[in-house]
C-alpha cells in the first residue's frame, strides 16, 4: 500500500502512546508458561503480538481476544503443552522467533520455526550454538529451522553484541528445566534494556533470576504462577516516532500521554536525546505525559547500541538541524527488518541532508549533516518504506518539513508495530489518501 501524505499545520497537539509492543510480547510467553489464567490487557494488537499468540497458540495454549473499544483483552485460559509436533508461523516477528526457539527445544518433540519478510535472513547462530551444546538438535542457522525436544541445563555462553533476544529467549526456559543454569554474557550486552524488561515480566510471573559478575545464575525447577490480570505499559520505541512530530513541529508544544517514567525500556533515552538537540522537554511523572516544543539548534553526539529501533527516528531530526549529529556503534541497524543505514541514507538523499558512514573496531558509526531545509530536495518526493515499520514511519515524520506531498511505498508495514499509526495522523490534521 503506497500512501500520500500531507502536512499543513496540526488540528491537534495531543496523543496517546500505545502499548509496549516488547512488553506484550513477553507478558504473553509468561502468560503461556503459566499454571494459572491470565488476562493480558492492551490498548494495540500488532501483527507482531498476533504472530506470538498464533504460536503459543500452535504450542497448545488456550487464548481468546476480546476487543472492547480501545481496549485487548488478551485471555491466556491455559498453558502450552509438552510433547507436541508442531509448525510455528513466526511471520516477520525476530522477537517471536528468538523468545520461541529455546521453548520449542524444551517443549516439543519436534518443531519448525518459519517467517517472511526479512526474518529468513537474519542471524540465529549465536543461539543456536548455544543450545546445541547443550544437547539441541537443530538443523539451520536460518529460518526455517527444525529442533528436536532435547535440552539440558547448564552453562550458556552468549556474545552481548549480537541480540539480547537470545539472552530474553534462555531466561524463558531456563528456569524450567532441572537443575541450575549460568548465563555468561561475552563482551559488553547492548540493549541491555529488553534484558531488564524480561527480567521484570518474569518477576512478575514468580521467576527468579540472579545477577552474576558476567551475565545471571537461573535457578532450575521454576514454575510459573502469573496475576490475574496485568496491563501492558506504554511503549517508549513508538512513543519516540511520535514525539518525533513534536520535534519537528514549528508551532506550539506536543503531548504524548500514558508513559511510564519507572520503564526499563531503552528508548526512553529519547527524551534526553530531544533535550539534546535543544527543544524543551517537560516530563511529568505523576501524569505520565511528555511535552515537546521549541526548536532545533544543535546537533546530538548519541551511542546507538542500546537503542537501535529509534535510530531512523532520531536521523530524520537530525537532517533538519543546521549542524552535525553523530550515531555511534549503530552497526546492528544492518540486520533488523531493513538495512536500517541504507534506508536513512535514501531519506537523506530525498531531504537534501549528508549522511556518512566509518567503520572502526568492528562497530559502524553514521554521521548526519543536516540543514535548515525550507523545503525536501525533491519536488515529488517518494520514500521507499523498506518493509520496515520503523522506516516508514520516520519517513512519514519527514512530511512535516515538505511544501508537497510526500509518498510512502509500502506504508503498510506499521502493522508490525502501530497498526493504527496513519489513523492517528489524521486525527492530528495530516492529509493521508491511498495511491
């Protein structure tokens, strides 16, 4: 779906962030691992969210979804179960495949784990040769991957530079098994946030886990006991998209209600990035709201590795600062749903703004120069949106700084995370038609 979109003024300066995308998804795996029902309530069911609930589905758990206005009500009435031969449909979901795999060693006797999109391409191999030294048979490094139920407990060495998802995806099943388990994490762990986000779901769900001088000590023998009911908390890697409109927006304040300043999330960081670039940035911690306003004036000098989703976000403001910006250590944006540098590279190219790239010690820094463009270079500006969410999404906060309208190729790819992300727009006074 190819989407026009144009940008006059705003008719509302207000938004609601959505439900942690990343927080769902492990509330409902803890939900599925559960020895009693739990309702896990959301106020978005992204395609991501869908493709978890079809495999935990697919693993013998009992799930109904009730929708009341705003509201999901995820009902998780029973557990997955053991022993099953199964086909587990991870869709475009990397969270979902990674969480799952460990699981789907331990639970069944055997199962293949498939995807679309970008998945089939990007990297399993850290994890998988971490359970296959413990006993795992699995068959490819590469989506799709057949595992055979063996998996013992033990010591698991995982790189910390590669995806936290493997480290989330042990602490899964790790307490399930008998005996205690060690994760040792080599090197530095980026996106040391969705680690801890793991560790506070399981905490929530009765689940142990120790710090240890290198990585966690798991007990074994673990059983899941979850709340009745537990709500998702507001979702940082989204809310900073949205905020990016603040940023960019020439007249008045902005407002992104129903966050959590207590969150673990990593992208968080993007207020004090904001901060950075000079706008005023007002947190209200008792509301759960942040206000965005004034105007650019200085570039950002910011380390990527630990949050890599909000990096496009992040260059886009940066091409319409009259100054340079640098994003350190973003190497990791190669591999996610897009190559995330090329993608940001193309929207430069669109914006009139510089983007460069060094290589050094194996990590990747990007740097943007911007400009205080009066209007995009291009008189028909067209973004390729990548297939990416998160591309299109910055893509469409470009719009903001454009005399015409700009067109989106394969706008939609926001289902992934947002689906209802261009019917808020609208509501916020953009011109959004299908082309």
């Amino acid at each position: 779906m190819n989407l026009s979109i144009a940008y006059e003024q705003l008719t509302d300066n207000c938004i609601e962030a959505i439900s942690s995308k990343s927080a769902v998804h492990r509330l409902l795996i803890a939900a599925g691992l559960s020895a009693n029902p739990t309702e896990v309530t959301t106020n978005i069911l992204s395609d991501d969210m869908e493709a978890t609930i079809d495999v935990l589905t697919a693993l013998g758990a009992d799930i109904e979804i009730v929708k009341e206005g705003k509201t999901t009500r995820i009902l998780v009435k029973s557990g997955v179960k053991k022993g099953s031969i199964v086909s587990l449909n991870c869709r475009e979901s990397g969270s979902t495949a990674r969480f799952i795999l460990p699981l789907a060693a331990y639970l069944c006797e055997e199962a293949t784990l498939t995807g679309s999109g970008r998945l089939p391409e990007r990297p399993f191999e850290a994890l998988n040769e971490a359970l296959r030294s413990h006993g795992t048979v699995i068959d490819s490094d590469f989506l799709p991957i057949t595992v055979k139920n063996s998996l013992k407990s033990g010591i698991y060495t995982i790189p910390g530079n590669i995806s936290s998802q493997y480290i989330t995806g042990l602490m899964f099943v790790l307490p399930l098994l008998e005996g205690d388990s060690e994760i040792l994490v080599e090197g530095k762990l980026e996106s040391k946030g969705y680690v801890d986000l793991t560790r506070q779901v399981l905490s929530k769900f009765g689940i142990v886990i120790e710090d240890t001088d290198n990585g966690f000590h798991i007990p074994g023998g673990q059983i899941y006991n979850g709340p009745s009911v537990i709500k998702s908390e507001g979702d940082w890697s989204n809310t900073a998209y949205v905020l990016g409109i603040g940023a960019l927006n020439k007249s008045g304040s902005f407002t992104v209600t129903g966050v959590d300043f207590d969150s673990v999330q990593s992208d968080m960081e993007i207020v004090n990035v904001l901060s950075q670039f000079g706008l005023s940035v007002i947190c209200d911690k008792d509301k759960g709201c942040v206000e965005v306003s004034g105007s650019l004036k200085h570039g950002v000098d910011v380390d990527g590795s630990g949050i890599p989703d909000i990096i496009p976000l992040m260059a886009v403001i940066a091409f319409f600062v009259n100054d340079k910006s640098i994003f350190r250590n973003v190497e990791r944006l190669r591999i996610k749903e897009s190559d995330r540098i090329e993608a940001v590279e193309n929207m430069a190219r669109i914006v009139g703004a510089g983007v460069e790239t060094v290589k050094h010690d194996g990590h990747e820094d990007m740097i943007v120069t911007g400009g205080d463009f009066k209007d995009l270079k291009s008189d028909n500006p067209v973004f390729d949106g990548y297939n990416d969410h998160r591309v299109v999404m910055a893509s469409a906060v470009c719009s903001m700084r454009s005399k015409t309208p700009i067109t989106i190729e394969g706008a939609q790819a926001v289902r992934k995370s947002y689906p209802g992300f261009f019917e808020e727009l609208t509501r916020l006074g953009f011109k959004i038609q299908v082309v």
